[in-house]
C-alpha cells in the first residue's frame, strides 16, 4: 500500500495539521512513559523488590487515570493495568 501525503490547502487544514503534529507527539511520550513505569514495576516485582515497585505505584496510577481520562488510552485498559500489576506485586511478597 502506498502511503500519500496530503498537503493542506485551507488555512483551517493548515493548523489542524499542525495541531494534531503537536499532539501525536505529546501522546507518543505519554504513551512511552507509561510502558517505561510498568516495565519498571514488572522488573522490580520479578526481583522480589515489592517496598520500591509498591513506591511507584501511585505515580503509575496517577498517569494511567490522566491518560484514560484524556482520552489516550481507554478508562477499563488503564484499569485492567492497574488491577494487574497490584496482583503481580501482592503476588511477588509471597
């Protein structure tokens, strides 16, 4: 499949192609910041490191609400992230 660039010709088209730039790119970090803290924490749950992955917790869940709540990822995946690592990390004290 070939990809085409469209150019826009509105000025409208023009700023609506600049903002959704801006915009992928702010939600390419937020996206990449969110993989980076689950992989943390599944690292440091694997290492039996529960005090310091239970310390990242809220901050993890803090960008996970902000992110369904925006719109980047849907409200029951950030749930399900959520509900899934608490489990790895009550698991790994055992």
């Amino acid at each position: 499949m070939i990809k085409v660039n469209r150019m826009a010709i509105t000025k409208s088209a023009k700023k609506a192609l600049r903002q959704s730039q801006k915009r992928r790119i702010i939600n390419v970090r937020k996206k990449e910041k969110i993989k980076n803290l689950i992989k943390e924490v599944r690292n440091l749950a694997s290492q039996k490191k529960t005090e310091e992955a239970k310390k990242l917790l809220p901050q993890l869940y803090k960008i996970l609400d902000k992110a369904a709540k925006t719109g980047l990822i849907k409200k029951n995946s950030a749930d399900r992230k959520k509900s899934r690592l608490t489990k790895l990390i009550s698991k790994s004290r055992q």
